[in-house]
C-alpha cells in the first residue's frame, strides 16, 4: 500500500511538471512575459484537478499541499533554461503535453475510484483531469483548443483510461505495472495520431458565407 501511494505521489508530481513545462512553452511561443508564462503554467497544471476536484466535492488538491505550486514553478524554471538551447517549441510543447496528458488521466480515473463511483463516471474524471488544463491554456492564449480540434487528443484518454479499468478489474497484472503500461499507451496514440495524421470527423458547414 505504502509503494502504492508514494508511486500515484510520483505520477502527480511528473504529471504537474510536465503540464507546467507544457503550458510555458506554450505562452512563450506567443512571447508572453515571465509572470504571464507562470500563470499559463498553473492554469495548465492545475485546472483539470481542480475542476475534478470541485466536482467531486473534495478539498482542491493544490491548496492543501506546498509540493505543487513549487512543481509547477520549478517546471516554469526548467522551461526557461531550456528555451536557452531548444527552439523547437513544437516538438518539447507536444512531448510534455503528451506525458502530462497521460499522468493526468490515470490519476483522475483513481481519485474517482476512490469515491467508489461508477467506472464510467471515473472515466470521465480521468478525461476532465487530463484535458481541462489546456483547455484553459488554449483559451488564456487565445487558440482553439486542441481537445476542438482535428488531434486526437480526449479520445487518447478515454482509450487509455478504458484500458486501466479493464486491466485492473480483469487481470492480475500488478497495480503499478498497469499504471505505467496505460500511460505509454496514451502517449503512444497521441505520437502516433499526429505522426500518422489520424483525425476524428469534422462538421463544418461547407458554405463559404453564412446566412443571415
């Protein structure tokens, strides 16, 4: 039980660190001051808890702990030295976001177990968990958010977190074990949903003007 609950801390925390350095990378591609690029930072970090948080009914998980509000401005730190010698903001955007999406969903899909909800309730948990965050960075810096658009992105968790849940509830494999294969898989179709260019059907309205 104890390995258990310091191996979830550690999702946490790489988790928070990963959207941190996500969500600065991305308000320094639209050249936000440092104070702005922080904010961008919590919000990505910490809104998708939040809101999982709210809605759960429980206390908000970074206001009763120090350890994340430090997370998240050693991840805005660490983004800036390594501006210092990596350019390729895309790449390392889409890296941390992929890591901090899947840390993110197994964590939420767990704090809904541990409500004893229903696995698809968790689920969506998880979803919110892993998404919300940039759904607040996107709009904070004035973009589409990615969940809206043609990347596979909340698909990647519902999969993923569908995965967990059968795993843990089917199988015998080891708690941590499950843990760690469900966030690679996520990654996994995230990295090839972009490498590949598979996208979710779009509608649109194939008219160049609306009408009145």
């Amino acid at each position: 039980m104890e390995i258990h609950h310091n191996f979830n801390l550690l999702i946490e925390v790489f988790g928070t660190l990963a959207f941190a350095m996500s969500g600065a990378f991305a308000a320094m591609q639209k050249r936000l001051d440092p104070f702005g690029v922080l904010i961008i930072a919590f919000v990505t970090s910490v809104g998708g808890g939040t809101l999982r948080d709210l809605l759960l009914g429980v206390p908000v998980f970074w206001m009763r702990d120090m350890l994340y509000p430090i997370t998240i401005f050693i991840g805005t730190v660490l983004a800036f030295i390594v501006k210092s010698f990596e350019r390729n903001f895309k790449v390392t955007l889409f890296i941390f976001d992929s890591f901090g999406l899947g840390l993110f969903t197994i964590i939420g899909i767990q704090k809904g177990l541990s409500q004893e909800l229903h696995p698809l309730i968790c689920l969506t948990l998880g979803t919110i968990t892993g998404c919300f965050g940039g759904i607040i960075r996107d709009t904070f810096l004035n973009r589409i958010p990615l969940i809206f658009r043609k990347e596979i992105y909340a698909t990647a968790c519902i999969v993923g977190g569908g995965i967990f849940l059968m795993l843990i509830q089917y199988t015998n494999l080891s708690y941590i074990i499950v843990q760690i294969t469900t966030i690679i898989l996520i990654v996994m179709i995230r990295t090839m949903a972009v490498k590949y260019q598979w996208q979710m059907p779009k509608f649109y309205d194939q008219r160049s003007n609306f009408e009145d």
